[in-house]
C-alpha cells in the first residue's frame, strides 16, 4: 500500500512539472526556433527593469484591430506601417499570452532610456493603392494599435474619420491617417514607471482619395521625472478602470443588491424552516396515535426519495466534473485575492485555469466514479470516458469552430499549431491520466450511498401536477434569484472580458460568488421541497437543472450585452463572443447545478432522517 502511496505521488509531482513545462515549451513551438529565457515577459523580475541612460530600451508592437470588436485583432504589421531595417523579430511568449492574442515584434522606433527626440524620422514610404485600402478600412473601423515599452502597454487610433456637411449636399466622409505619435514617459531614477502615447492631430494625412500618396512617418519622446515608486507603477491602469465615483457606485449597488437577495432568501428559509416544523409535529403526532392514517406529503414518498436516478452514469459524470469546476474556480480565486493577477500580467488567468483544471481532473475522475459506484454501476470505464468528455468534448467542438474562424480572418485569435499541440499534451499526459486515476481510486473506495429510508422495489406513480410543476417553470424561477444577485457583477466582468477595461477589485467578485452559491443552494432547497411535497420523488436530476438554471440566465444576459451595451459587430466578433459565453455559460450549468444537488441532497437525508421510515 505504502509503494502504491509513492507512485501515485511521484505520478502526480511529474505531472505538475510536465505541466508547468508544457507552459513554458510553447516559446520553442511557437516561432519554431528556441529563445533564450530571459526574453520572456513572464520571468522578468524587478532587477530586469534597471536601466542607465542611453541604454536601449526596446519598444514591441504587438496588435491592431477595430476598438469594439476586441477579438478581432490582427498582427500590427499587417498595415503597411515603417518595419525595422533589420527585419521583424518576434518576442517569444507564454502560453496565457498566445491565448489571448498577443503576437509582440520589434519596431525601429528609438526609445532610449532618459533620452528626448523631437520630430524624429521613422520612415519614408509611397503608400500604393493596396496600401491606401488597408488603412482606409482601419480608419474607417475605428482601428487601435497595441504596443508595449518595459511590459507597459500602451495604445493609439490608427486614424480619424470627419464628417464635411456642405448645404444641399449629403455628407462627406474624409479618412485622415496619423503620421507622428509623440511619447511621454516618467521615470524615477533608473526605472521606467509611466509611458503615455499621443497623436499630433494637425499631422495627418488625407488618405480618402488617391492611388498613390506619399507619406512621411515621425515621432517624438519626452521624458521627465517623478516620485511614482516603481512598485506602483501598475496603479495607473487600475484607477483608469474604474475611477473612485465609479468604484463607490459599484460598491453601493453590490450592497444593495445582496442585502436584496439575501431578505429575499432570509424570507423563504423562515417560511420553509416553519413549514417543516409543523411537518414534523403532524407526522411525530400520526406516528404516536394509535390510529392508522393516510399518509400524505413527502412523508409519503419516503420509499421512493433515494431511488437512484436514471442515466446514473452521466448524472455522476455530471456531479464530478461541476465539482472539478468548483474547485478550480476556488483555486482561481485564492490566486486572484493574493495578488497573481495585477493589471496587464497578460495570459496569467488563462494558463492558471489550463494548469489547475489539468491538476484537478483527478477530483472529477474520484467523485463521478465513487458515486457510480454507490448508485450500482458496473460500466466505469464508461464512466470516467463520459467524466473526461463532458466538459473537454463541447469545448473542443466550439474551439476548432472559432479558430477555423479566426484562421480565415488572419487574425491572432487563431492559435499556431505548436500551441495546439502544448494544449493536447497538457490534456493527454495530465488532465485524462489524472481522471483515469482518479476514477480508479474513486471505484475502489469502500464509501457506501446514506439513505435513512429504506427503497421500495417498485416506484410509486407520480400524481398528475399542474404546469408549473414541471422541469422548465421550476427551472425559470430557481434561476431568476441567483441571477438578481450577480446582475450588476455581471457588466463590469464584460466590460473587462470582451471590451478594455480591467477588472481588479476581486474581493468584491468573491463576496457575489458566495451570494451566488447561498441564494443557489437555498433556492433549490426549497424547489426540493415543494416537489417531495406534491409527491413527486424524482427530484435528483430536477435539483440539477434548478441547480444550474443560472448558467441559462447568464446567457440570455449575453444577447442583452451583446445587442444594448455593446457596439460589437462581424461574423468572427459575433462567433466569439457567444461561442466562447456558452461555454462560461456551460461551465456554470454544471457547476451551479452540482451545488444545488449537494444541498439538495444533505436537505432530503436530514429531513427524512428527522421522522420514523418503515
């Protein structure tokens, strides 16, 4: 026992680190060639940002693409802009950030440490008529450009768009591209802290008309001092987010919303908790009379309460793989509370929850397969496929769909080949091996079902129930409370997911989890109790679906987004957003819907538990 103990663990470390390195081999796979490591932005430590003056400090471009539509972004030199003389060199990158779209290259700008430029030369160039094309449907889309300057980002409009109104004559669009961009850096003796870039509106070229225009590139750079400590540096970002009157709104409205939700759910916890005492004091009464009584209510279905559901396989493939989603968003939020993800740490959200869903599959192989086995299955290698697939088989579907898309855009949405392949070794030699394992551990644990009730042989016939006593009406109203409590949330976590700002108050992120979790658990509590009470016993699959409704909601909230608070628009923008939604979405239902049979399921054992079962 003790050997197997220590193969599991060393199994379990070279998973870790195969893991971990996995993350780490996508700057071999990625441009094909191995980079050194210190290039990479995600291991550049506080001694890297030192420099002395006149010391080059490089300036990388990394995106354009149309402000609203934030995945739509391309490479930055798919325009036609000035490339540097000795050609374009990519910066390698880590898995998170090749995620997201980020695509960094080097520019011939000169941004030397503490050194000044006025109306400096970048480039010369005779833009043809294919050029012309290229930036006129920048201009005319509202196109920005990303770069970043010692891992600062900053950005800028390619162009300008003016309206000519002349008497008796329709408007008159005019497309004005920005030739000169000036820079504004800070520093604090030998550390870069703040750069801010700008455009010289009286600099512009009328690029409306013509087959060939010839167009001069510049650019400046002034530096000045300041106190700004370099540990503040990334304060900026967040202030720009959400101002101090925004963050006291945001704050009163998460109040007012959870103090809402949460008398709503104190109301309907009285009202059940005294339903069920006068429940228990009328069977505790028929049971001490002598007389034989009907019995009525949920009591009546005590025979048939723990008869175990249909489709049993995938209802526990079902529990296992919300519970492996649970995990990993408490994971996430414990890495979020202590500080991991600071303002433009680029793709550190995205390989933390590629790492710890790898790293927690084992739970959902463990849980899907201890319950199979508790509820009878015998199929359990069929069970842990179905664990593995649940999740991972839609989520494959939906991906090569969008980056099918993304690839016909040419966009930086589509991921290269080497990271696919990082991604399927993650998956191949971690996540499946883990659920295999523990679906193994999870069949060969000696747990046993808790059921206070003994189960009849035959199920009882359920009564004939009104309308809104089936699965849909129950579905509609268990989801409208936990939604109520996250509606507010809900924009500011899209204005920061598919638009630009950035979202960094996660205390108050957690704090509308819990409501989440308690208004969800407590909602589909009561739901629970109101089927038993009418004699309807299959209410484990139904806790499920009350469960997880909120993901429906969330949704549905995604075509209000999309359609009122959004100026999103394409085929490829459009494909994203709601390809992408519905997975979050999914991943919602299933977790969400795991929690309310958890406390579905402790509510039925203690209620029952409570009265005498023959």
């Amino acid at each position: 026992m003790g050997v197997r103990r220590a193969v599991n663990a060393l199994f379990l470390a070279a998973c870790v680190s195969l893991t971990l390195y996995s993350a780490n081999a996508l700057r071999v796979l990625h441009d094909g060639v191995e980079m050194p490591m210190g290039v990479s932005r995600g291991l550049l430590g506080s001694s890297d940002h030192v420099y002395k003056v006149h010391e080059k400090v490089p300036l990388y471009a990394n995106k354009v693409g149309p402000f609203h539509n934030p995945s739509e972004t391309y490479e930055y030199y798919r325009l036609p802009f000035c490339p540097p003389v000795d050609g374009l060199k990519h910066k390698a990158e880590d898995l998170g950030e090749v995620l997201i779209g980020d695509r960094l290259v080097g520019t011939p700008y000169e941004v030397s440490f503490r050194v000044d430029h006025e109306n400096e030369k970048l480039c010369g160039k005779d833009l043809t008529e294919k050029d012309l094309g290229r930036f006129r449907k920048a201009v005319k889309d509202d196109y920005y450009f990303q770069m970043y300057y010692d891992d600062l980002p900053l950005w800028g409009f390619i162009g300008k768009v003016e309206k000519i109104l002349r008497p008796g004559q329709p408007a008159e669009m005019r497309y004005y591209l920005f030739t000169h961009v000036h820079f504004d850096i800070s520093y604090n003796n030998d550390r870069v802290i703040e750069i801010n870039v700008s455009t010289d509106p009286l600099r512009t070229v009328d690029i409306t008309e013509g087959d060939s225009i010839p167009v001069e590139f510049s650019y400046s750079v002034k530096w000045k001092e300041t106190s700004i400590p370099y540990d503040r540096r990334m304060e900026k970002y967040s202030r720009y987010s959400f101002l101090p009157q925004h963050l006291e709104i945001h704050w009163f409205s998460i109040i007012n919303s959870c103090v809402t939700v949460l008398l709503l759910t104190g109301f309907l916890a009285t009202i059940l908790m005294r339903v069920l005492k006068n429940d228990f004091v009328k069977y505790t009464r028929e049971e001490d009379s002598a007389e034989e009584q009907e019995e009525m209510g949920w009591k009546y279905v005590h025979g048939d309460v723990f008869r175990f559901p249909a489709l049993n396989s995938l209802f526990c493939a079902t529990i296992g793989t919300g519970t492996q989603l649970f995990t990993m968003t408490l994971c996430v939020f414990m890495l979020a509370l202590v500080g991991v993800f600071y303002p433009y740490n680029r793709g550190a959200l995205l390989t933390a929850i590629i790492v710890l869903y790898a790293l927690t599959s084992g739970i959902a192989g463990y849980v899907s397969s201890s319950n199979y086995k508790q509820m009878g299955g015998e199929k359990w290698v069929r069970n842990v496929l179905l664990t593995g697939s649940l999740f991972c088989g839609p989520l494959f579907v939906v991906f090569c769909f969008l980056n099918t898309v993304a690839i016909s855009y040419r966009s930086t949405a589509a991921l290269p080949f080497g990271t696919i392949c990082v991604i399927f070794v993650i998956w191949a030699l971690v996540t499946f091996p883990l659920t295999v394992l523990g679906g193994i551990a999870g069949k060969n644990s000696t747990h046993e079902f808790y059921a206070p009730c003994r189960t009849n042989k035959y199920p009882r016939e359920i009564p004939q129930l009104p309308w809104y006593r089936y699965t849909v009406p129950q579905m509609c109203m268990a989801g409208f409370l936990p939604f109520s409590a996250i509606y507010i949330e809900l924009y500011y976590i899209f204005a920061s997911v598919w638009g630009h700002k950035v979202y960094t108050i996660y205390s108050i992120l957690f704090i509308v989890f819990l409501i989440l979790l308690i208004v969800t658990a407590f909602i589909t509590i009561a739901l629970t109790y109101f089927q038993l009470a009418v004699e309807d016993h299959e209410w484990w699959w139904r806790s499920i679906m009350c469960g997880g409704s909120t993901g429906m909601f969330i949704y549905g909230y995604c075509f209000y987004y999309y359609f009122a608070r959004s100026d999103m628009s394409g085929f490829m923008q459009t494909s994203f957003f709601f390809g992408y939604m519905f997975m979050i979405c999914y991943g919602f239902f299933l977790m969400l819907g795991t929690v309310g049979y958890r406390a579905s399921l402790m509510f039925v054992r203690h209620i029952y538990k409570a009265i005498k079962c023959e």
